[in-house]
C-alpha cells in the first residue's frame, strides 16, 4: 500500500509539471483529470489507513 502512495503522488507531481510543456487542450484536460483520480487515490489510501470505518464513505 505504500508503494500505491509512494507512486501516486510521485506521478502525479511529474504530471503536474508536464501539463505546461501540452499544447493539445484536449491532452491538457484529459490529463488534468488522471491526476485528480493519483491524488484522489492518496487521499483515499490515507483515509482508510488511518482506520475510518469504510461503511461511512458509502
């Protein structure tokens, strides 16, 4: 589970860099959106390692 978290928010910070050098603004959104779902996974990992009941996330 840490590798998913170590990987995440290093992908998402080189992404986060990349996304000024596209010029496609097609390619920019897209991408914009992959790295909302890398952080959306950190923070997710970090929630339920923390040991928040699963049942109230639904």
């Amino acid at each position: 589970m840490l590798v998913i978290f170590a990987m995440s928010a290093l992908f998402s910070g080189v992404l986060l860099w990349a996304i000024k050098f596209i010029e496609n603004p097609t390619a920019r959104t897209l991408l914009r959106v992959f790295v909302g779902l890398c952080l959306a996974a950190i923070v997710a990992y970090l929630v339920l390692a923390s040991g928040f009941p699963t049942s109230l996330l639904v």
